[in-house]
C-alpha cells in the first residue's frame, strides 16, 4: 500500500529518487566509507563529516586508511564534483538526509557507550531544519533511534527556538550496518539492507535513498525491528561460535580434530551452519554488540543467559590457548617463562588490518605474563598503536628462515592468505594452529604442530 506523504516529505522523496538530495554520511570508518561510496556511486551527493582530521586529508591525498577496500574507491570520491569531506559539522545543514556511522564501543564495566550518538545527535540538532531524515547504522539496543537519539537531536534544535515535529516536518530510521570486513563474496552494495523507520513516511524516504546504493532493500515495520534484528544476527554468531569453541575443548581432550567434526556435520544439506573454533573473539561488532542487550534487558527484569554463557565461554578461548601452549613447550621440554614466542597474526581476522579487540593482544598479555619473550608477525599491522585496552608499542617482525628458527614456538592466531606457511612448517620448532592454518603440512610436521 502507498504511503500517505505530507509536502514535505514528498518534496524529499522526489529530491532522492531524483538524486538531488544531499546524503551526510557522520563517520568515516569502516562502515561510513563504503556506504557513502555506494551511495555516491548510485548517483547522489554526497557530504562525508568525521572529527578525524587525518581520515578527510588521507581522502583528499587519495590514500585508502581502510587497506582492504584499495586506494581507487577514495579517488573515485576525490576526483567527483558529487564529493566532499570535511571535519566542519555546521554543514550539516546543508544535508537532506543525515546517516550516523559512529562507533558504539563498551565502557569500563561493559555497559554500553552511546555517548558518541548523542554528541552526533546534538550537533544534528545545532542545525536541524524541516525536510530532513536522520538514519542511525551504529549499532546499538532496541529503541535506540526513538528514545535517545532523536530526542538528542530535538533537544539541541528546541535550544535554538525550532519547533520541528517527528514524522511531520523531519523524519528518523534505523538501518543496520551488516559489512563483515575482507569478506570478497559481498559488499556494501549487495548486502540486503534492512531499514526500519519511526513511522511509515520514514521507512519510505530512508528505503528510497538506500535503493540508490543497494540492490535488495527490506523494509521492516518499526526502527526497533531493526535495531534487535541486527542484534539477533551477532548474537547468533556469539553464540554459535562460543558453541564450536566448547566443542573444541572437549574433543581435545579426546584426541578428536574438531575442524574434521565441523567439516563432516557441514555436509548435512539443511539444519546445520558451520562456525569455526578460534583464540576468541575479536573485531567491534561480535565482542560487544550482544552486552548491548544484556544491559538494556535488565531494564525490564531480564537476564540474558545464553549472551552471558557464549561471552564466558569465548572470554576463556585466549586461556586456553596459552594453556595448551605450555603443555606443548613442556612437552618439547621448554618452560614458557624464559622461550620465545611469535604470535602470527595480530588482525582479529583474515587478511584485513582491524586489531579492535583481537584476541592476539591478550595472548600476547598473557605469555608475557608467564615470562615469554613475545614478537608478532603480520603483514597486515606494521606496528600496534594504542587501543581501548592495550598499548603494547610493538613493531611486526620480518617472517624468513632465520626468523622462524629463532623462536621456540610459532603461535598462529589469525591466518592471513598471504603468509608464507611453508616456511613456518619448514623452520619451526613447535607450532600452536588456533585457525587450522597448517593443515597441509600436518605429516610432515608431525609432534611439532599442536592444534589448540
Ligand atoms: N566495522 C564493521 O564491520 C561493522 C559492521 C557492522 C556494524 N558496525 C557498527 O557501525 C558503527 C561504526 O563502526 P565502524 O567499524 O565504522 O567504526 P570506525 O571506528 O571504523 O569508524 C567510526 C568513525 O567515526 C568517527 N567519529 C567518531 N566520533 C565521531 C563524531 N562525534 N562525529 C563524527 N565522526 C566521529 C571516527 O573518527 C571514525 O572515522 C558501530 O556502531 C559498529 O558497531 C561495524
């Protein structure tokens, strides 16, 4: 059924379909890039805001901080007249529709921090005039959009004398972000996009911008179907990778290879989806998103167990690693305190140059702690810079013969494609596989690799 538009938000709508209305992407980073990349490429301008002066002088230079997408997305922009980038947010303004791409971390005690949402939402709000749509992707807990966001956003314009009405004269929508980094199967453009609106006009416009970047658009009958299905998704995931890992520590113990159980269990057709074991969890969305929901739960007296659990089981991966680590040095008749240890892989996952919360650091931490001289190894990360929990100020180490010799052990913590493993096989003297990396040298490794 055709939804019943006031002026205003019919002038919108024919502004969009008619790629005349000005996109403002807020957040330049792994998901606001891409997104105002699509869009753009779909025909719209676009304004791209962040507060990192280093990212807009990096696309004015025409070099990609996010290695993996390549340099030519960031010149495409560059070079277009339908292009801009600037740290300045009183061009806000200037946007029809405003989409708000900026993180959603953990504070200290795991509570969710939303204080960049609302920093946004007031500077949307300093210059907020009728026959605008905000759209939150940060993800976040349900009713987000409704109770925090925008009524940031019409408190700072109401601090002007502004009186704006929701779903009358500006619109807000909830679309979630589901980009899985490095991943070469998907893009932005081609994930379906879920988009939720505050009511039906804002479904309608926030649906006819992203139809101009995305092949599939779903639109779905409330900002909060979309804020909790995003969250299901990555619970999902929490969970079923927590599943695999608890799997993985009791076949250890019976000598049974889990990667061969996973790989025999995903040859049923139908009812069975294979999540792989790893030394935890890394990256901003798996780690946190689901402690989004188990703080706002407890809101209305509930407990979310399975989140907790999965969380618990996953938090023990890097533990039990470094466990299964000493055992194996002790079998080589090495103690860790005083052997030297190379961590390869600092990435949180393959073959993109995200560190955020990578389980690497902690197994770094933690050898140290038992006394280990520890070096990485990653092609991807050059060097750590400081992050939400760790500053360990270390620099990649080369990967060649004499390297690998010079260790005690090689432990593999994320597997990058384009690591030489040969010469690991080859050169170590205990390897510990937490990816199934060196999978192909099994026999010729023998008691010198370790799966853990
Ligand atoms: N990275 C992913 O794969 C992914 C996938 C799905 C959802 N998400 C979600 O999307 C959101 C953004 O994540 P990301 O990975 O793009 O983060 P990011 O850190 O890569 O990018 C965020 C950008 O926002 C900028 N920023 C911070 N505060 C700002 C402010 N007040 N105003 C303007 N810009 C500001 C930062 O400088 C940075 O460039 C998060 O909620 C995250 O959970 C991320």
């Amino acid at each position: 059924m055709p939804v019943d538009l006031n002026k205003t938000a019919s002038e919108l709508l024919s502004r969009i379909e008619r790629c005349e209305a000005k996109i403002g992407v807020i957040g330049l980073g792994y998901v606001g890039l891409p997104l105002a990349h699509a869009l753009h490429q779909g025909g719209l301008p676009v304004l791209g805001f962040d507060i990192d002066q280093g990212k807009i002088e990096a696309i004015a230079a025409g070099r990609n901080y996010l290695v993996h997408l390549g340099n030519e997305l960031v010149t495409t922009l560059r070079d277009s007249k339908r292009f801009e980038a600037t740290t300045d947010f009183s061009r806000l303004g200037e946007a029809d529709v405003i989409i708000v791409c900026v993180p959603t971390p953990l504070g200290r005690h795991w509570e969710p921090d939303i204080s960049y949402i609302l920093e946004t939402a007031k500077a949307i709000g300093r210059t907020l005039r009728a026959g605008q749509l905000v759209i939150l992707e940060s993800t976040t807990y349900p009713r987000t959009t409704r109770d925090d966001m925008m009524p940031a956003i019409m408190a700072a314009a109401g601090e002007r004398g502004q009186s704006l009405e929701i779903g009358r004269d500006v619109f807000g929508a909830f679309s979630p972000e589901r980009e899985d980094p490095g991943r070469k199967s998907h893009s932005t453009s081609t994930i379906p996009k879920l988009v939720g609106g505050l009511d039906e006009a804002s479904t309608e416009l926030a649906c006819a911008v992203y139809r101009k970047g995305v092949t599939t658009v779903v639109p779905v009958a409330s900002a909060e179907i979309a804020e909790s299905a995003k969250l299901l998704e990555n619970i999902f995931r929490a969970v079923n990778i927590a599943l695999v890992n608890e799997m993985k520590v009791v076949l250890d113990a019976m000598g049974i290879d889990v990667w061969e159980v996973v790989r025999a269990a995903s040859t049923k057709p139908f009812g069975f989806m294979p999540f792989y074991p790893g030394p935890g969890l890394g990256g901003h969305c798996i780690p946190i998103d689901p402690f989004y929901l188990t703080w706002k739960a407890r809101e209305y007296g509930h407990s979310t167990r399975f989140i907790e659990l999965a969380g618990e089981i996953n938090t023990s991966m890097p533990h039990y690693v470094v466990d299964r680590t000493v055992r194996a040095l002790n079998g080589h008749a090495k103690a860790m305190k005083g052997s030297r240890i190379l961590i390869v892989g600092l990435a949180y996952k393959a073959d993109i140059d995200d560190v955020r919360e990578s389980p690497s650091f902690e197994l770094i931490e933690m050898c140290r702690h038992h006394g280990a001289h520890v070096d990485y190894f990653d092609p991807l990360v050059p060097a750590t810079w400081a992050g939400r929990k760790h500053d360990l100020k270390m620099q990649s180490v080369k990967l060649d013969a004499a390297t690998v010799a010079s260790y005690d052990c090689v432990l593999i913590s994320t597997a990058h494609s384009n690591v030489d493993y040969g010469l690991i096989a080859r050169g170590a003297k205990l390897v510990i596989d937490t990816r199934d990396a060196m999978r192909s040298f099994e026999k010729e490794m023998g008691e010198r690799l370790v799966r853990a």
